[in-house]
C-alpha cells in the first residue's frame, strides 16, 4: 500500500511538471515537436489528477509525519505549476486600455509601434507595452481587434477575433517552438500566434483572419497617420513595463528576448515578406546598409523599403518588373514614378502602390514558421 502513496505522489508531481514543461520555456522544451501531448496531458488533467489522487489516499501510511512532508511538497509542486509557472497568470491583458491622440500623448515618439489603419481609423500600440501583455483588445468602428506580440520571437500580428463569423475570446496558455499561444474560451482550442492558426484541439487547421498592421516608429506612425489614438500605459503594470525598457531596439538581454547584432544568427532580426504562399526574407543589418530591396515573390514584384528613420520599413507591390525603386529621402522612385512612404504617388495621375505583409522577427522564428522562405 505504501508503495501506491508514493507511485501517486510522484505521479501527480510529474504529471502537474510535465503539464507546463512542454508549453513554456523550460531547457529542451520547445525544440520538440510535443504539441498534441502538451494538448493531451492537458485536455486529461483531471483524470490524470482522479487516478494520482486515489492511488495517494489507498496507500496513505500511518506514518503521518512522513505523510505531511511528503504531501507539502507535492502540494508546493502543485502550485508552482499552476499558480505560478503558467502563462496567464505571469501576462495579463490590460486592465483598462487607455487610448489618446496625439495631442495628449505621452510615448515617447523614438519608440516601436505596431500600428493598423482599418476603415479611415488609425491605432498604435507600443511594443514595449503589448510584448509584455501578448494581447491587447481593441475595436476599430465598433469592429474588435486582436493585437497580439511574442517577445521571445519577437513577432506583431493583428487578427480579427472571429472563428466561424462569431467573436471569440481567447487566453495566454503557454507557447510552442517558442511562439505564443492562445486557448479559445469556446471550444479550449489552442491558437499559434505568428500564425493566427489552430494546432491542437477541435478546430485544428482553422485561421484567424490577419489584418494588415505595421511596424514602425512612433514619429513616422505619426507623421504618415496624424489622427491616429496611441496606446498608452495601464499603471497597473509599470514594473513589467519597465523590465521592457530597452526592448524595442535590442538592448535587452535576456536570454529569451536578447538579440544577436551579427546576421543571421538565431537572435538576429530579419524582415520577412508574404504574399500569398511564398515568402522572402531579408537580414536586417542588410537593409540598413541598402535601405531598398527590390525582389520578385509568387511572381510579383516587390519592393522593400527602411525610412531614413533606420527603424520603420515597408512593402509595397511594385508596378511592374521593369519599375526598379531607389530611394531618395523617404522617396521612393522609379524612373518617372515617385511614391511617398504610404505608397501613395507624390504626382500624377498612377494608381497607389498596393502593400504587402511585411514582419519584423528574430530569425530563429522565421525560419522556424517559414522554412522555405527565399533569402
């Protein structure tokens, strides 16, 4: 019988372990392709804790000070790795969002944001406050928006939270290949956030739909979009904030959040470019130094552009292959044509340039979620 107390005790132990090891980052964890086990372990926990539990109390000893002892420090196990070891209860969305326009803002105009333009409205959002929240609601027009950020992949997406025409609601639930993911409050689905896409549980294959955001400073956000609402601190958060201070520009140096200021490495920043099901990838200190990349994806040509800034880019479709941009200034110009930063022509009659999904990553997540991307 003693031997049911302890296989329960070390069961539950390892189990409640295991439960959080494969969702958050934990030394070897996420390398390992263990998504539909985290998935199990975790749709099955309360069986798991049903039969752990039994096995403790059919072979619980008359020895109660082993007993207690025992038993504390499992029930310490228990806590850590549901209280204090799990996403959301370490990031918690906002408590109020707080939005202001330009006259009243306070962000510094230096910093990143992750900006979208939706029906002639315009939003911002620090990544120094959104890479410590990973989601942040918002509505455009009475229309709600999902602002998502990882710090560790260093990736910004904006969905529309709707599965199926419905508005859903999602929470932080851990990560997998060090990407953020989401549970859906209906049907306990686990969502990827670099990709907006199910990969565990009943709507498995299933995208959120993307909306087209941006990233750039808050200066050029500003100047290219002067009626935009910024996002502004939750005081309810200044410390977790504060720890994000240098994050924006890669001076942070944690081990899940540093970055390699060499190309290409792991920790490396990249510009990855999308357009239908083929992307492009361009090393960051690349760009810097040609501040224009002109390139042909899924047949279409593209440019990619860095504003003078050295921080706010941009991708456009180019007009035809023959139309080769340089830059002059925040000007992009081929031959004849000439297009400002919204890519909208500076003279003439031609039609604007189109845009394409353009993202800011560390390399490691690129090119872990986009393995046959074109360099």
């Amino acid at each position: 019988m003693k031997k049911l107390f302890y296989l329960g005790i070390i069961g539950l132990a390892l189990f409640e372990i295991l439960k959080v090891y494969f969702i958050m980052p934990m030394p070897g964890s996420q390398e390992m392709n263990s998504i539909d086990l985290a998935y199990f372990l975790y749709s099955w926990r309360w069986l798991f804790r049903g039969v752990f539990i039994i096995a403790i109390l059919a072979g619980v000893s008359s020895r109660r000070w082993l007993v207690i002892i025992v038993t504390s420090l499992t029930l310490i196990i228990i806590w850590a790795f549901n209280f204090e070891m799990v996403a959301d209860h370490m990031f918690y969305q906002p408590d109020k969002l707080l939005m202001t326009d330009v006259e009243g803002n306070r962000i510094p105009d230096h910093k990143l944001v992750l900006g979208i333009t939706m029906d002639g409205a315009s939003r911002a959002y620090p990544l120094q406050l959104i890479a410590y929240h990973h989601q942040v609601l918002d509505t455009i027009n009475g229309k709600p928006i999902m602002v998502t950020y990882c710090s560790v992949c260093r990736t910004g997406r904006i969905y529309e939270p709707k599965v199926d025409g419905n508005e859903e609601s999602f929470r932080l639930v851990g990560m997998d290949h060090f990407n953020a993911m989401f549970e859906d409050q209906s049907t306990k689905s686990w969502w990827r956030q670099v990709s907006g896409e199910a990969i565990a549980g009943p709507l498995t294959g299933t995208v959120l739909p993307e909306l087209m955001s941006e990233q750039m400073t808050l200066k050029q956000w500003i100047t290219l979009h002067p009626e935009t609402l910024i996002m502004h601190p939750d005081s309810a958060y200044a410390v977790e904030y504060a720890s994000l201070e240098d994050y924006d520009f890669g001076v942070e140096r944690g081990a899940l959040t540093r970055t390699d200021t060499l190309s290409w490495k792991a920790k490396s920043w990249v510009v990855g470019v999308t357009l239908g099901d083929s992307s492009f990838v361009v090393d960051w200190n690349d760009l810097k130094d040609k501040r224009i990349i002109n390139f042909t994806l899924n047949n279409q040509p593209v440019v990619l552009a860095m504003a003078t800034d050295d921080q706010s880019f941009f991708a456009y479709e180019r007009p035809s292959s023959e139309a080769t941009f340089i830059m002059l200034n925040d000007t992009l110009i081929a031959d004849s044509l000439q297009y400002n930063l919204l890519g909208d022509p500076v003279a003439g009659n031609q039609p604007p340039l189109k845009q394409v999904k353009a993202y800011q990553e560390f390399w490691h997540s690129w090119n872990t979620f986009h393995p046959d991307s074109r360099k």
